[in-house]
C-alpha cells in the first residue's frame, strides 16, 4: 500500500512491528521517499522491545535505505517535539529500551521518529476497555508520558515548529516554573 497514489492524504504513518520488518521494494521506498519529502511524517515504533535484532534491525536497515544521506540520529532534549504541546523531559512506552527518540531529518524538519519502547503498546486498551499491557518499569506515569508523546508527535507531525516561534517562549518558560 505504500506505493498507493492516495499516500498523500495521510499526513501521518505509522509503521510498527513485533519481528523483523520485511524489506520494502523499489516503488513502496519511492512513494513513501517522495512522500517524506513533501511534507509527510512516519513514526516508526518497536513493539517488540529489540536492540539490536527483530524489529530494531530489520527498521534500521530499511530508514537507511528511505533516506541515505540523512541516518538515524537521537532527537536532542531541546528540539521542539517536546514541547509541542506537553513540555516533556523523559520517555514513555510500555518499555523503556532506549530512554531517547531517534530521527531522521528532511530540510531541517523531523520526517522520521523512530521510538523502541512499544508506545503503542502502552496506549492499547482491550474490547472492555482495560489496559492490554503494563508499563514496566514505571507503570502508570510511564503510561501517561507516552500518551503526551503521542499528542506531541502529532502536534509535530501536522505543524511543525510552530512552537519553536520566539512568540511562545514567554509562556512555555512560565510553565516551566
């Protein structure tokens, strides 16, 4: 489905996997190249908790081959995803693999976020509306932390860094305080 010609009227993509990621062909790593470069945005989300193997490998074999000349590099603490709408200072997920986010960057802007620590994993509720997984190690909080990043990724995904304007400034160091 990558290479649908309907891949533009989704702003953002989500791609996420237990186990190796199969690699994506030739048109899927055009379409989804080009629609990175026009403005669309992936997350990319280890469920499967990997370092190294399973998913980890598999994702990272295939962003180096969706953009070679920008590679995976942690998403410093400053940047304007975390505070796009929640001012956050530390990760969230159902696990904590990597207490960072990894990007890749198309003309300055994050096109790419790639998280190991199973987001979707901690924001997954059942049929009766229970959680389907714990947040280990840090169990509720952790919980609540990946459900701002989630908001803070979408927020980023549909409009940037508008918050990285000097007009906001005032305001987010009040709330900082």
């Amino acid at each position: 489905r990558l290479a649908s010609p309907r891949l533009h009227r989704h702003p953002m993509l989500y791609l996420s996997g237990d186990g190796a990621l199969p690699a994506f062909s030739e048109p899927e790593l055009a379409a989804l190249r080009r629609h990175l470069q026009y403005g669309g945005f992936l997350l990319v989300d280890a469920a499967d908790g990997s370092d190294g193997n399973g998913f980890d490998a598999s994702a990272r074999r295939e962003l180096a081959r969706l953009l070679p000349t920008s590679p995976l590099a942690r998403i410093a603490r400053e940047h304007v995803l975390y505070k796009s709408f929640y001012l956050l200072d530390h990760q969230g997920g159902r696990l904590l693999v990597k207490p960072w986010l990894e990007g890749q960057v198309i003309g300055g802007r994050l096109a790419v976020v790639y998280s190991q620590n199973d987001l979707a994993g901690a924001w997954a509720r059942g049929e009766l509306g229970d959680w389907e997984h714990d947040c280990s190690p840090g169990g509720e909080p952790q919980r609540e932390t990946a459900f701002r990043l989630g908001v803070n990724l979408a927020m980023y995904a549909l409009c940037t860094d508008y918050k990285d304007d000097a007009v906001h400034l005032p305001f987010i160091m009040r709330r900082r305080s």
